[in-house]
C-alpha cells in the first residue's frame, strides 16, 4: 500500500515539476525538495497511528496475561489482612440481605422510597453492569494513556493493567459470593417473616368468640357432623366449626370412642409465630386447632377410599398431582423454609401421611397440620425426601393405581424439580443415598435417581 502510495506521489511532483520550473513567469517557484519531504511525514503519522493502536493490543493482551498472577496476589494479600478482607465481605453480606428484603417487602421503605425502589430493582442488573464497566474502563484508562503516549511504557503499563484486572476479578467474586449468601439469607428470613405475619388468631381470640358471638360451649360438639368433616389424622378427624373461620376442631377417634366435652382449657402454643396448624385449646376430648386453608395433598386415605368407587379416587389423587405441580416455585419454597424453622424449634412434620399438607390454590401455597415434638435424643432430619413422597403419595401412585401413575409423569416430575430447588434454597439436610422411598419417587415419575 506504501509502495502505491509513494508511486502516486511520485507522478504528481513529476507533473507538477513539467508545468511549474523556477523561470516560468506567472508561477510560484515550488520547491520539490520539500513537498517530497512533506509527503514522507504524512506516511510517517500513517504509520505511527497504526503501531499506536496495535500498541493497546498488545496492552490488553499483555495484560490479560498477567491477570492470572494479580488475582494470586490480590488473594494473598487478603489471608495477610483477614481483617480488611471480612470487613469487605460483611458489607456484601448486608447489602445482599438487605436488597433481599426490600426486594420483597419494598413497603417497609414507606410510601415515598418503595416506588422508587421497586423501579431501582427492576434494572439493578444493568445499573450493576454499568458499574462495573465504568470501574473497569477507569484501571485500563491510565496505562491505555502512557502506553499511547509512550511506546516504551508498554512493559510496565502491562504488568500494572493486569495486576488490576486481576485484583478486581478476585475482589468481584469474593463480593459477589458474599452478596449471594447475604440475598439467599434474606430470602429465607424474608419468606419465614411472612409465614409469620399469615399467623391465625390465638387462644384469646377462640376465648373471645363466646362471649362477642354469644356461642356457647355447649354447641361446638354439635359441630362435629359428617358435612363438616375436613379430613382425618393419624389418631383423629378434623371438623370446621360453623361459628368461626379461624379453628377448627380435631376429635378423637380411635383412644375415645365417645368423645366428652369440658371446660375451656388453654394450651401452650408450640410455635406462636406461625401457624401450623397447632392445638391453642382444648374442651375435654375436643382440641382446638389454628385452621388451615387448602385441601390435603395425596389421594383418600384407605378408610375413606373404602366408601368410594377407584375412579373417584384417583380423581381426588389427580387433582391433588395437577394443582401440586401448577403452584409457583415460592410454594415450595416456604415449605421447605418452614420445615427448616420446625427443626431448629425442636418440632416435627409427619411426611408418612400425604393429608398432612394442605394445598391452598387460592393462595398458592402449602400448609402443614398434624406438627408435633422431636425427640430430643434422635431429632428428625428433615429432607427434601419429605416434601416430594407426601405430595407424589407414592403408595397410592405405585401400588393403588394400575399404571403407576404413568399418565401423571409430567406433573411428578415437575414436583420433584420444584422440591429438589427448594431444598436447596432453604438449605435442608441431605437426603441420605439409602433414602429408598425417595429413590422410589424418582422411578415412579421415570427419572434417574440422584
């Protein structure tokens, strides 16, 4: 290209030298000697533009090279001052629960903040990238400028751009692992808070019933009829009471064949936080219990199954599986968050009978009844095991219905992915390798065990 080039100007000084000599009157004498001169400087800042831009290739190239030993040192550096390096990931830490929170709950900025919040969260992603960029683009600038101004800067520029790029690859992993910690932490907290703030009434209010509603005690035992039967347990049923939303009563049916009334009696509350279905009274043989919404997960028990034909059955299986499976994956998530508060407070859920969660479509969601006390010398573990094989009802599907549940397949599985990521979220134990009935839940909806 240079070659074509200086041929082309060489023609031109050649033309301009046949019509303009130093003695043609009229002219202005040109000096070809200069003009040449003139043209090789020209070519010359070509050229040198060109070696400036292959310079910041080369920069950038050196540099990535480089980075590998800069994200080395930015590490040592921090086990040499743990002190600095916690400080930086507490505040991640924080940031990220705190974004988690308002996330959640933007209300609790108050009117003026949460709009604006709310608007910030929907394009946190991007202000995050353009952070980043501008932070990125503000270490390459200098060495890019000595370098553009200096050839002879190259080497050193390159080991200074790749000692940044290298410490902000190891600063932006450690707080990046910090602030997802801080919003799964939050996650967690937030989801339990509401959990909590959905708490039913407590025995003052089932107390208060009688005397503002002028109900006497003398009609909850008329309550327990055939048409308010809501479901059954491992040793009573659960009846609605016609007076009040907020309880309902859990009767005997197997110790007591004759159940008898008494005097209201309060009971301690095992979780007060939450409700969970749990006893905050008693009349005699007559528990009284938070209610819970939804309709119990799995098929009819055998006693009720007895009294109804298989298609009707499976009917009340199929709609549990389809509206198991349809519910958001926040569902499963507080179900699995709420198991994991259950442990910690020393309490136990019953996966051995499919009834004991309830399935709230109106508010997609789960509910947990029949919750009891752990033993305090072998404390139960719970697992994911415990919420896909009471939701999947593996007896009913594997051994009650003649295809195994082939038809329902799609569904099953789409209960144990939603599960499985629950579990994980909410930071459940486990599920051990000798978990058989787990290892059965996964063939009934044709996966591979894990």
């Amino acid at each position: 290209m240079s070659v074509g080039l200086n041929g082309c100007l060489e023609g031109i000084l050649i033309t301009v030298g046949l019509y303009v000599t130093p003695g043609n009157p009229g002219m202005t004498d040109i000096n070809l000697e200069a003009l040449a001169k003139r043209a090789e400087g020209s070519l010359a800042a070509e050229r040198t533009l060109s070696e400036k831009l292959s310079d910041q290739g080369e920069l950038l190239g050196g540099a990535l090279k480089k980075a590998p030993e800069g994200f080395k040192t930015a590490a040592k550096e921090a086990l040499e001052h743990p002190g600095d390096t916690t400080v930086m990931m507490a505040a991640s830490f924080g940031l990220g629960v705190a974004v988690s929170l308002v996330s959640r709950r933007p209300d609790l900025l108050g009117k003026t903040l949460a709009p604006v919040v709310e608007k910030t969260m929907l394009h946190g992603g991007k202000l995050l990238t353009g952070a980043a960029l501008v932070d990125v683009s503000y270490k390459t600038a200098t060495p890019a400028y000595e370098v553009w101004k200096d050839h002879n800067k190259l080497e050193s520029s390159q080991a200074l751009l790749g000692a940044r790029l290298g410490r902000s690859a190891f600063d932006y992993s450690l707080n990046l692992g910090a602030g997802a910690s801080g919003f799964l932490t939050g996650a967690r907290v937030g989801r339990f808070a509401e959990l909590a703030a959905k708490t039913a009434p407590d025995f003052k209010a089932f107390e208060g019933i009688f005397s503002k509603r002028g109900v006497t005690m003398e009609q909850l035992p008329a309550n327990v009829r055939p048409e308010n039967f809501l479901g059954r347990g491992g040793n009573g049923a659960v009846y609605k009471l016609d007076f009040t939303d907020d309880f309902v009563v859990k009767v005997p049916e197997f110790a007591t064949k004759s159940p008898k009334s008494g005097p209201l009696q309060k009971v301690d509350d095992i979780m007060p936080e939450a409700n969970i279905g749990q006893p905050v009274a008693k009349m005699g043989d007559y528990l009284i219990l938070k209610k819970q919404n939804g309709f119990a997960a799995g098929a009819p028990d055998t006693r009720s199954r007895r009294a109804m034909t298989p298609e009707a059955a499976e009917a009340v299986y199929a709609r549990s599986i389809n509206e198991s499976a349809a519910l958001p994956q926040s569902a499963y998530d507080e179900l699995a968050v709420m198991m994991v508060q259950l442990e910690k407070r020393g309490l136990q859920f019953d996966p051995s009978k499919p009834g004991n969660i309830l399935i709230d479509t109106a508010a997609k969601r789960f509910n947990l009844v029949d919750i009891s006390p752990t033993s305090s010398t072998n404390p139960r573990h719970h697992t994911v095991s415990d919420i896909i094989v009471p939701l999947m009802d593996n007896y009913f599907t594997g051994s009650v219905l003649s295809d195994k549940g082939v038809k329902y397949r799609a569904q099953l599985a789409q209960i144990i992915d939603k599960a499985t990521k629950a579990a994980r979220t909410a930071s459940m134990h486990p599920a051990g390798a000798a978990d058989s009935s787990l290892q059965y839940s996964y063939k009934l909806a044709g996966l591979t065990p894990p």
